[in-house]
C-alpha cells in the first residue's frame, strides 16, 4: 500500500495519508472529463475542484476503513460500496 511506503519515507503516517490521497484524487480526475474542451477553462474550474475535494474526502475514508478494519479488506468493501453506490446514483437520477 502506497501509505505504509510513503510514511516509511516521510516518517508520518498522517503526511502519507495526505500525500496518498493527493494522488488517489489526481489519479481520478480523467473521471471528470478533465480532457474534454467545453466552453473555457474557467467553467469546468470549480466543479473539477470540487470533485478533487470528494475524491480526496472518499480516499480519506478508504484509509479510515482500511485502520479501523485492520484490513485491507474493509478498504476493499468500502470502495465496493463507493461504487455501488456512484453506480445506482448514475443510473437512477442521470440516466433515467
């Protein structure tokens, strides 16, 4: 797990949290159409910074679970639910 080598390196826990969750957000910002031109630049600004926060808040979670369960396990059984959760959410109120 990329926590346990960045705090290793850094000697923080708390600091390879923050950092893992830097990138765990980056890492799903194609997720955002961030490649698609729309009208400008400055108009996809704040809902981009806004899905980099939830990002980070949901990797923030994934950590909690994962310490809490002792586990990578309940990391594990809280992305499923993430993405059940993203998926019937897109299916009901976007798709249909």
């Amino acid at each position: 797990m990329i926590q346990e080598v960045l705090a290793e390196s850094f000697s923080s826990y708390k600091l390879a949290s923050f950092l893992g969750s830097f990138l765990f957000a980056d890492i799903h910002l194609p997720h955002h159409d961030i490649f698609l031109f729309g009208p400008g630049f400055f108009s996809i600004l704040i809902p981009l910074a806004i899905w980099f926060i939830m990002m980070f808040l949901v990797s923030i979670l994934f950590i909690f679970a994962r310490v809490k369960s002792g586990s990578i396990f309940g990391a594990i059984a809280c992305n499923s639910g993430y993405i059940l959760g993203m998926s019937l959410f897109v299916y009901h109120f976007l798709l249909l």
